[in-house]
C-alpha cells in the first residue's frame, strides 16, 4: 500500500474537492474559449482562429458598444466539437447581445447560415433557483453541420447602456499567445474628453493612435495587430500578470472604493422587518463581540449564497428586507444584509475586496481585478449606545474579518488563498490609505489528528476504521465539501478522502460532524476495506505504516546570479498528529523500524513504533511553529527535512506463520492377494 506525497499541510484531497466544489463563472461577458495548443501550426490545433477581431466604442457617459469578428478554420472532429455550441454571458440589466452573423463555408464550397431558431437566451445556470437573478444571462448558438475543413465565421455586438458605475468605463484585454489565433486585431475608441489611465505591456505590440474631430465630438482611436507568438512580460512575483492592455477612467482606488460604497451600502433607514430581524438574532445577547457572532453566523448559515462572480451585477444590492424575504443573496447582497443588521446595534462594517493578486494597489483601479467580497468589523470600547470610533483609534480596534459566503467559514477565519493579501477598502475606515492587509493569522490555532484502527486479516484483507478531527485551512475545505454534498453522497466524498490518503478499497460506512458547527473541530469518519492488501505468499511482506504523508516544504531552488535566497515558506502554523493501531493475524512476526526525533525552533518531528501481541502502534507527529525558515538556515533545514523523509520512507516487515500441513487419515491394512498357482503341465 503506497501513500501519495500530498502534504497533509496543504490537504491530501484537494484535486478531490476540487470536483465537488462549485464552479466558478467567468467574471465578464466573453466569447467562447478559444482552443489551447502547445504548437501554432494549425494542423497541431483542433480548430485555427484565422482572424479575431475586436472593436469597442465608449461614450461620454459610460455606453458601450463591443463588437467581435472571429473566422475559423475547423482542423478535426475535436474542433467540431469545440465549436459546436458558442455562448456568451451578460447581464440584461445593463446589456444587450446581438448574433448578426452565423456562417459556415463548407470545404466542398457549399455555404450554409445559422438560423435564429439555433439561437437561445436562458438564465445561468447559477441562477436557476433563484428568480431575483434572471437578469444574468447566457446566449447561445447552436452550430449545425460543421465538419473538419469547414471555416466558421460570426460576429457578436454587445451593447451596454445605463451600467451601474457609469459614466466610468474600463477595459481588460491580453492577445492570444498560444499561436492558435493567427492574426488578432483590438481597437479602442473613446470620447478624447474623458481623461483615462492606459497601460500596455511592453511585450504587446505598441497602438497606432488616431484623433477625430474637435471639441465635444473629439475622439481618440487605438489600434493594434497582433501576429506571431510573444512571451507576456509580468510584475513582480505575483502571476497572473496583468492584461496586454488595460484602460480605466478611474482616476484612483479611492475613488472607485467610493463609488463601490454607493452601489453596496443600503440606505440609512432598515426597514421594520430588517429591525425586528436584527433583535431576534441579536437582541437578547449582551457582549458586543457575541452580538457579531449572532448576526454573522445568521447570514453566513440562513442566506443561501447565489454563486455569482462579483461584480456581475455591477456591484448592485437589493434591498435587505428583500434579501431576507427570498433567503438568498449575491456576496455583496449577503454584505448589504450583514451592514444592516449590524448597523441596528451600531458596528462599523466595511467591505473589503481582493483580486487574484496579492499587489492590487499596484495595479490600475477598475472593478474587473476584484474577485472575492469579505466583511469587515471592528470593535472599539465604546457602549453599546455609540458607534465604533473605529475610523478615530482604527489601531486600538478589534477587527473580525468574515467569510460569510462560504456559509460555514468559522467566525474570523478567511480562506487560506486570501490571506495575506491586500484587500480594497469599501467604507468609512479607509483614512489615508484605502487599502488593507488580510491578516495571516486564524482565529485558533491549527491542528490535525488522524486515528487509524486497522485489521489485517489471514487472506490478506485489510480493514481499516479512520477518523479525522481538524481545525484550521483543511478543516473549512471539508466543511465546504461536506457542506455542498447531500448526505447520500458523503461516503462519495469520504471514497476521495480515502483514495488520496492510498487506501484503494471500498467505503463501507462514512459520516461526519455537522458542517455548520463551526464552533468545534470539523471531524469526518468512515470504515474501508481493501480485499488482497497483502500477498503472504511473498516473504517477506513489507508494507508502509499506514499512516498519511506529512508533508514538509521543499527547499527552494537556486535562484539566479545576483538574486537574494528567498526564506523557506511553512505556511499557518500547524500541529499535526497522526496515529496507528494495526491488529496482525496471530502469530505474524514483525520488525518494526527505528523512530525518529527531531527538534527545530521552527519545526519539530517525532515518530515511534512498537509491537506487542501481533498488535503495531505507529505514530507520527509533526508540529510547524513559525512561518518561515530564514534563507541562511536552508542548510540545517535539509537536514530536518531529510530525517522527516528519512523515517517516513521506512517499512514494516511482516512475516505470516507457516502453518503445520495438513494431516491425512493412514490407509487401511490390505490383505495380501495369494500367489497364482503355476499350471500343471
């Protein structure tokens, strides 16, 4: 039985709960994906976009008009299938879409044109339960008749009026670098009296500019042709880069941090039913910080969450008392919600907003890099009849960062891949300086335990009873995959949980703790058994001790001449502890082998074994005390990560007992034939 090298530190199943996890949507209205290959050479492709074409006009006041022209060569079946179906997301809202053109040049010469029976406008699929959203949309094309040779052309026009943050506008674009596009062109023309930040990535090819008219009417058009396969330049450390081109009329993150908050606020005045909601989920605790706990764990738990990117809807809300009508709401909805509740008794509440980078004030201000919405409150000593000064004495504040689309986030605790990062400030705290850092820290400390009761019977059979208890970054990831399976599947999950731990049987039973108690460690069990886990036959038998990988970070590589070593990352603080009791047909022998300790100011490691009465404990134990190990100590971290390595590579040797062969009943006792007489002559 071989047990992968996943670290446990950074979760064994994660690809698992990857697939079990809600998609996510594509944050603005886009054309179809374009088909990815290693090589340009279009006979290497499914499918060779021969030209792409882009060209968007803004306005004065916000109006939009984008208009794509794509020609495509189609190379194999594969291409056909890719092509078979084009969709584009938009909002109704604020957007139109238009298919003008649909037509296919068959490789006989034929041609045919798409009817507008092929076309269809349906809510996304993320919306379907939830009727407040059918403003978000997908159009679709059906593409019949295409085979391998054809060229495929169309063209879409989406027009936007009245979007919520006009009359700023904003636009993100990158050229097809993989050589499956082989010419693309982009244009942009926009009113010369509206002042804008460009940025173009050196590695891009540079616009040809043009100006149009005068006064009011002057306009200012750029044009670029992309040919050829460019490496994209990046900034620093952080990927992925920003876009080839990037264009807003922000003028600053405050600004727009300022125009957020007048789209996410609700109005001042809750309404009754907002009130009396406030003082039923809150009213009848005292302590300010429980009154957080009882309005965060209400709408994080009670508010079903609509898996919308953010932004989608232009950074609208409805109302609260809608959204606590409905039960459900968007991440900004379930912040408007919370500001509400919250502002009944007070609190200071402010967004805070975060990109796919972790350096966001470095980019240029639009509302396209930010992907995650979190809450933020801070607690000041104040009664409870004054607000927060938290705006005053910000550094003498208590803040609670809060996840409560994640639904059964503990209270404080931000996703792993969001902490650390820089988050825009939506609110009144923002004083000098609009952004923040999400703290690295969680509200507990981290810790993981894995008990393993495991039978090893005399064909070979293993069966095994496995228990996890985990508090911190791995314990939200099961929470959450529990959390979105029906109980029906939990022994589906469990079985991926199993197989990335390197047990290869059946699940036999699973269950876990309530995902949404919060307040206690997320615990998941089940019951495995793997027929013909060892082969007697074969002696010696080794096997590994059953136990999960810890897994310790790798050293970095070298880096170049004349960079500095980075330090070693260890990421959250984490107490790991692992244990096994493995029950052996009497008689086997064992040698079990030689445990380990080693102890490190920034990381310890201990491992014992032991047999007694055909019964092996094993136990490893593994304890991350700081984040990082200072470059100039790679050294003496090897040789820690060498002994951890070391000890994990170790086996168990098994020998079965020979047993006595079978004993079989002696014959019984013949009576001797006499001799035949001889004849007489």
């Amino acid at each position: 039985m071989a047990f992968p090298s996943t670290p446990i530190k950074s979760l064994w199943l994660f690809a698992a709960i990857g697939l079990l996890c809600l998609p996510a949507r594509a944050q603005q209205p886009t054309s179809p994906a374009v088909p990815t290959a290693e090589k340009p050479s279009a006979p290497d492709t499914p499918a060779q976009i021969e030209i792409l074409e882009t060209r968007i006009r803004f306005e004065s006041n916000g109006d939009s008009r984008k208009e794509v022209h794509t020609r495509v060569r189609i190379n194999s079946e594969l291409g056909v299938r890719q092509f078979s179906v084009l969709s584009f997301n938009f909002n109704r809202s604020f957007e139109q879409i238009e298919i003008p053109l649909v037509h296919i040049t068959h490789k006989s010469g034929g041609t045919a044109d798409i009817l507008p029976s092929a076309i269809a406008d349906r809510p996304d699929a993320g919306v379907a339960s939830a009727p407040a959203y059918q403003d978000v949309r997908i159009k679709s094309v059906r593409i019949l008749g295409l085979e391998p040779a054809d060229i495929l052309e169309y063209r879409i026009i989406t027009t936007t009026s009245h979007h919520p943050l006009a009359p700023d506008f904003w636009i993100d674009h990158s050229f097809n670098r993989s050589g499956v596009v082989s010419q693309e062109n982009f244009e942009i023309d926009l009113p010369s009296s509206r002042p804008a930040q460009l940025r173009v990535d050196p590695a891009s090819p540079q616009p040809a500019i043009e100006k149009s008219g005068e006064g009011d009417s002057a306009r200012t058009l750029y044009h670029w042709r992309y040919e050829g396969h460019t490496p994209s330049s990046s900034l620093d450390g952080d990927a992925p880069a920003e876009a080839d081109i990037v264009l807003t009329t922000f003028a600053s993150w405050d600004a727009l941090s300022k125009r957020l908050a007048e789209r996410l606020r609700p109005s001042a005045e809750a309404s009754k039913a907002v009130s009396d909601k406030a003082v039923e989920v809150a009213g009848s605790v005292s302590q300010r910080e429980a009154k957080i706990e009882a309005i965060y764990n209400f709408v994080s738990r009670k508010i079903a969450t609509v898996d919308l990117p953010v932004g989608v809807a232009g950074f609208r809300t409805r109302s609260p008392a809608q959204i606590l009508s409905s039960g459900y709401g968007t991440r900004e909805d379930k912040f408007a919600l919370f500001y509400a509740l919250a502002s009944s008794f007070n609190f200071s509440v402010d967004a805070g907003l975060t990109g796919a980078q972790s350096n966001l004030s470095k980019q240029f201000p639009r509302p396209s890099v930010l992907a995650s919405l979190f809450v933020l409150t801070l607690l000041g000593s104040t009664t409870s009849g004054e607000r927060d000064q938290t705006s005053v004495c910000a550094h003498c504040a208590k803040r609670y960062w809060l996840a409560p689309d994640v639904e059964v986030a503990p209270l404080g605790m931000i996703p792993a891949s969001q902490r650390g990062k820089e988050a825009l400030i939506v609110g009144d705290n923002i004083g000098n300086h609009p952004f923040q850092i999400i703290p690295n820290e969680l509200p507990f400390p981290s810790r993981q335990t894995v008990r393993i009761d495991a039978t090893l019977a005399g064909d070979g059979t293993l069966n095994a009873k496995v228990k996890y208890s985990m508090r911190g970054d791995n314990e939200l990831l099961l929470r959450v995959a529990f959390h979105q399976s029906s109980r029906d599947k939990w022994k589906e999950v469990a079985q991926l949980l199993a197989l990335s731990d390197g047990f290869r049987g059946k699940i036999v039973s699973a269950a876990a703790s309530d995902p949404s108690a919060t307040k206690q460690p997320f615990t998941v069990e089940y019951e495995i058994t793997q027929p013909k886990f060892v082969d007697w036959s074969k002696e010696p038998v080794r096997i590994p001790a059953l136990l999960p990988q810890l897994g310790v970070p790798e050293i970095p590589s070298k880096p170049e001449s004349g960079a500095a070593t980075s330090p070693i990352d260890l990421g959250t603080p984490l107490d790991v502890d692992t244990r096994l009791t493995l029950h052996l047909p009497p008689g086997t022998g064992v040698e079990v082998p030689t445990g380990t300790v080693v102890d490190r100011d920034y990381a310890t490691f201990a491992s014992r074994y032991s047999t007694q009465n055909a019964v092996v404990t094993a136990s490893r134990h593994i304890n991350f005390l700081h984040r990082q190990v200072p470059a100039d100590r790679t050294t003496d971290y090897a040789a820690f990560l060498h002994a951890v390595q070391t000890d994990q590579s170790q086996r168990l040797t098994l020998t079965h007992p020979k047993l006595p062969p079978p004993r079989t009943s002696a014959p019984p006792p013949q009576t001797p034939k006499p001799a035949p007489r001889s004849p007489k002559l």
